[in-house]
C-alpha cells in the first residue's frame, strides 16, 4: 500500500513538473480581456540573453524579456518585431492557436556598414519615445504646427503629416512638411536655418558677402573694411602716381629745353625727384594692390571653408547611438554632432 501511495505521488510529481516546466521562465501576459482565448509565444534569440519583442506595432508597450521568456497573447495572427542594440529588427508574422505554446527560435544580424541604423533599427524608438527626431542649430527656435517646441532638437511622436518651422536668431526662416515614410518605426531628420554651402560659396566673390550670409558679422565687417580701404588707398596712389607723373614729364620737357645752365641743372633736381616721388607712389600702390588681393583671396578662401568648419556637412549623419546616453536614457545631442 505504501509502495503504490509513493509510486502515484511520484507519478504526479513528474506529471506536474512537466505541465509546467515549458512556462520555467517568465510568462508576460498580454491579454487584457480574461474571456478571450489566449495562446503563447516562447520566442528564442541565438546567442542573445535578452531582447526587446514588440507586438503588433505596439511600440509602447515593447517587452524587455530574456531569450527564451513565454508571452501570453491573444490567440489568433500575430506580428512580432525583435529589437536589440546594434541588430537589424527581424519582423515575423505567426498565429497562434488557444492554448498552444508556439515556440521560435531565430537569429539576429549586426547593423553593418555605413548607412544609418535607425532606418533598420526600431531601438532609438523604445527610448526615444518618438518616431520622428528633428534637429537644428543651438540659435534656431523650432516650432511644431505652429507650437513653439524649443532649441536645438525635438522629437515627434506622430504617424500623421505635420509642419516643422525654424527660425534663426538672425532672423531667417525654414519651414518643411513631412508626412513620416510608411513602413518606417524611426524617421531621421536634420534641418537649419544655416547657409547653404553653395550660397556662400558663390557670394564669396564678393567682399564679406559670405561671411554676412554666414553670420559672421565681425569677420564680413573686416574683410568688407580691408578690400575697400585697400582698394581706395590704392585708387589714391594711382591718383599721385598719375599726377607726379605727369609733373615729372613736363619737368623733363622743361629740363629738355633749357637754355641756361643754371635753370638746367635746377629743373634736372626737380625732375629727379618728382620721379622718384612717382616711383614711390607707384611702390606703395603696387603693395596696397597686392595685400587687397590677398585679403580678397582670403575672403573667397573663407566663404569656401566657413560652411564646412562652422556647420555640419550634410553628409554627416548623427548616429543615434553615438548621440545616445545609456545612463539617462535619452538623446544627447551635441556628443557627435560637430557644431
């Protein structure tokens, strides 16, 4: 009797332990409505530990569980989103049927290469709160359908189409309509009022253009001052070599056609120095051509390398998670971002 008492408990023991031995680890549920027939997902990542698992585009609700936790879900189709740092989301489509344990087992790839990863990584988002990030200089107010945001960036939590308006301390304006891109969880997006590198380059042909267009005001006064101080004084050394040289010829008529000594050897003094004082105003006009010169190559040389040294190349994307803080939990922008 004893031995038959021992055997069933042992034999229940065991018919216990494996009921629930395939719900070891943490089981998340997600159904909200008790009365609905309800299913589970053991999803397991290779080589992962942990993992975030977003279901049915629910960002908000994106569950931080370790690689092998059952989730209990609404039985019927489910799709599925797997997020990690650094790694590709992998997207799955399944159904599950009431009661069923339905049991994934997948791999997820490294973001590789150049391009940026929040076009293939839903990871910023979890912690960004936002599917849209919209970034600008430190002066530039930044306004949202005509709501003052702030400076610097914002981040948009918005599947609709919506207006971005920035205004530069200077005073210039941008404004842009985006209609976030279908099939994208994070949408990427860099605006300024800054200059355009083609502007300033092409202003640079004038004096200080560039650098005003710039906001450089100091440096378009200076360069502006330099090449029109130059450029006049030159005008009026030109103006005495001219004249000088015009009295040293007729001193030279006059020094030709005299007669008596003492008149000659006076006007030949006299038409000594008048060249040398035209050859001194020609020197002196000739050194004032040459430093405008390389003050208006220097002005051009500026306006060419001011885009590129005092603003962001467009070509630089911010990578959000260069630009994130772990700590914190939120973006810091600046890390990177070269202003």
């Amino acid at each position: 009797m004893t031995k038959k008492f021992v055997t069933l408990a042992c034999t229940f023991l065991f018919v216990y332990a494996s009921s629930t031995s395939v719900f070891a680890q943490h089981t998340f549920g997600l159904s909200e409505d008790p009365a609905d027939s309800t299913g589970y997902l053991k999803p397991t990542i290779t080589d992962q530990d942990s993992f975030y698992v977003v279901l049915n585009h629910q960002f908000d609700k994106a569950l931080h569980i370790s690689s092998g936790d059952s989730i209990e879900v609404k039985a019927g189709p489910v799709h599925l989103r797997y997020v990690k740092q650094y790694y590709v989301d992998i997207e799955q489509n399944v159904t599950v049927e009431p009661d069923e344990v339905y049991k994934i087992t997948t791999r997820l790839l490294p973001v590789r290469g150049e391009k940026a990863r929040s076009k293939r990584s839903s990871y910023p988002r979890l912690f960004w709160d936002s599917n849209n990030f919209v970034l600008s200089d430190l002066d530039t107010d930044l306004y949202i359908n005509g709501s003052y945001e702030g400076q610097h960036y914002i981040t948009v939590d918005t599947t609709n189409t919506f207006e971005v308006t920035g205004i530069h301390s200077s005073g210039r304006e941008f404004k842009s309509t985006f209609t976030p891109e279908i099939g994208k969880s994070f949408n990427f997006y860099q605006h300024y009022a800054r200059p355009e590198k083609w502007k300033s380059r092409y202003l640079s042909s004038l004096p200080g253009a560039s650098q005003f267009y710039t906001d450089e005001p100091l440096k378009g006064v200076a360069f502006t001052a330099l090449t029109a101080a130059g450029a006049g004084l030159a005008f009026l050394y030109e103006t005495k070599y001219q004249d000088q040289l015009d009295s040293y010829n007729q001193l030279r008529k006059e020094y030709r056609s005299a007669i008596n000594p003492g008149e000659a050897f006076v006007l030949g003094n006299r038409t000594e120095a008048a060249f040398e004082k035209a050859e001194s105003y020609s020197k002196t006009r000739n050194r004032l051509l040459l430093g405008t010169a390389l003050v208006y190559v220097a002005n051009i040389v500026d306006g060419f390398i001011a885009p590129s040294i005092g603003y962001r190349d467009e070509s630089r994307a911010i990578d959000p998670y260069l630009d994130f803080d772990p700590v914190y939990r939120q973006p810091v922008v600046g890390v990177k971002s070269n202003f």
